[in-house]
C-alpha cells in the first residue's frame, strides 16, 4: 500500500505515520518528490485498510499498488531512482556510457581497451573475469585472477568497474573488487543470489533473462530491492525469439515500458542484443532515442583476437566514432553525455 501525503506534510507528521506502521509490523519506504510525499507501507495490506490513515488531516489518499512487482514500481517511488558509481550518476540526465571487452584476456588487454573507450568517452569500464558459455569447451575467463586485473586497470585508470557474478558463492569476492555487480540473462531468475545481493549496499546491473516478460524481469529485481538493496540497473540484452539472423531480438519497446512501470534505471546491451559489431551503432542510437539512460558496448583493442565475442565487439576507433554520434543524439533528447577528463 502507498499513503500518499498532503502537500506540505512535516516531517514530524511523516515520522507519525511512519511509526504507526512500523507499530504493525510493517516496512516502511519513503519517497519524497519535489510536489509528494509517498510512504510506502510494506506487508499486509489488509492491517492497512484497518489502521484508518486516511482519517489523519495531513494523509491525503492510501493506495493498493496494483503491479506484482511493489518496492520497484512507480506507482510505489514515482521519482526516479538516483544514485552514483564513482563521480557518474546513473538515471539522470546524463546518458551513461559502459564499455570494455567481453572478457578479461590480460591486464595488457584490458588496459589497452580502458585507456581507449576512457579517452573516447565512456565512464565505466566492463570486463568478463567469469564467462558463462554456452559450451564447456569455451573460454570460461580468469576468474578472481581477472578480478584482479580488473582492479588494477581501476586504479591505473580511474574507471568504476562492472562485472559479473556466476552465484551465490561467490557473491562476497565479486563484491570485494567491482563498483558494479552484473548478473547475466541466465541467472536473472537465480533467486538464491538475488537474496544474497540484496544484502549488500552496492549497485546491482541486473539484465533481462533470454525468454523473459518484461513481468519476470522485474520480479526479479523485486527479489533485490526487497532484501535492502534499493541500488538497481535494468539492462535490456535482447531476447530469444525466432529470428536466426541477429544473436538475439533487441527488444527496445521494453526501454519506454520499463520507464513508465519503473523508478529504476534502464540501459541496453546492442551488442548481446544483436551479436555483430555491424548492427550495433545504429542500435546503440535506437537505444538513446527510446529513452535509454545508458548503453553498454563490448569494445576490444584486436576484435578478430578476443577469447569470446570478437564478432560483436567494436574496435576502440569504431566505439569513438558511435559515441560522437551519441552525443549529438543526446542533445536532440534533451540529454548529455558526460565526456571522461583524463
């Protein structure tokens, strides 16, 4: 349930109600926007109903929320979920740029790339140190070897990290060397980590699942911010369909629903999505066009060279060119990027 407030509620009348439903055993979750206070009543609707809120003077309506998913609903925050990673603010105006390679090869590599896509205008910088694959003959990353790595090319950069967690187990070491913990399209329904990362106060980049409702996505992500963890990414990769000629069908419909359904910030992964470097300028532009609050690109110093995903990533000189383009994008949307200073 949400207990909306009058216009020029107090603080002291907010605590009220905040300790009567603390009082019932109930979660509380306050959103204050520049014209509404929202307090977001966590658990039993029906004690709610009983508590008769709406008699107080400065309670203006109480609402069911009418979505499965609560916490990440807009009925429930209708302001934008803000946050920083490093000095970049993600779900603002500014549109953020993420770009590295699929994998972590060699600090050699990784540097080469950092250095690149930085000076070209990306904030933060990805990298693979797990691979999940989808044969186990494939190169499967350095693990906490590349870990490693990517925490030294940080410090020599100062580039925030993303990478991705493969479970539950090793939550806490991902935790320990990235600003940004992704989980992949295949474990967006591994409930058993979701928990565990709703623990933690770091920023989650959770990506859609290969055959998941835009519902289940952000179910998934109610798993999350549930736990505690209100610092979420949604990130759109492309779904399964029965289209063979691209990687994947880069659903980008999914950008405006996701905005007008959720607080949470949206970004979009063309390369995933679409599996070549050819198709991922234009669509990389689509993504901003609809709304994106950001892009994530595989980017590689010697494509034809990487371990994993050679096809779909951009050279450092072709993810330069896009990101010029972007930022004159930008603009025509009533954006910005937020071009990196060496």
């Amino acid at each position: 349930m949400i207990i909306v407030m009058q216009t020029g509620v107090t603080s002291e009348q907010i605590e009220e109600v905040t300790e009567r439903l603390q009082r019932r055993g109930l979660g509380v979750h306050l959103s204050v926007g520049e014209f509404k206070t929202i307090i977001g009543a966590i658990g039993d609707e029906k004690v709610v109903r009983e508590m008769g809120l709406e008699a107080l003077p400065f309670v203006e309506r109480v609402l069911p929320i009418t979505q499965p998913f609560k916490l990440v609903s807009r009925e429930f925050q209708p302001e934008n979920s803000l946050f920083t990673v490093g000095d970049c603010l993600i779900g603002g105006d500014e549109i953020v740029l993420m770009a590295g390679p699929c994998a972590v090869e060699s600090e050699e590599q990784l540097l080469e790339a950092a250095e690149g896509v930085k000076a070209a205008g990306a904030q933060i910088l990805r990298g693979g140190a797990y691979k999940p694959r989808s044969s186990p003959y494939s190169f499967q990353g350095l693990e906490e070897a590349g870990l490693q790595i990517l925490a030294r090319v940080r410090e020599k950069t100062g580039m925030p990290i993303v990478t991705e967690v493969m479970d539950q187990h090793t939550v806490e070491m991902v935790a320990e060397y990235t600003d940004i913990i992704q989980v992949g399209a295949r474990n967006m329904q591994n409930f058993c980590m979701l928990r565990e990362l709703g623990k933690l106060s770091k920023p989650i980049l959770l990506k859609r699942g290969l055959c998941a409702t835009m519902e289940e996505w952000l179910m998934a992500a109610e798993y999350i911010v549930s736990g505690g963890n209100r610092q979420v990414i949604l990130c759109e990769r492309g779904i399964r369909t029965f289209e063979t000629y691209t990687r994947n069908t880069l659903d980008l419909s999914a950008v405006p629903v996701m905005k007008r359904l959720t607080h949470l910030p949206v970004i979009v992964d063309p390369s995933h999505g679409t599996g070549s470097w050819r198709w991922v300028p234009a669509m990389s532009r689509a993504s901003v066009a609809a709304g994106a609050d950001g892009v994530m690109i595989e980017v590689h110093p010697q494509p034809e060279q990487a371990l994993c995903d050679g096809a779909q990533s951009l050279t450092v000189e072709k993810f330069a060119a896009l990101v010029c383009d972007l930022d004159r994008l930008a603009v025509v949307m009533g954006r910005r990027l937020k071009k990196q200073v060496s």
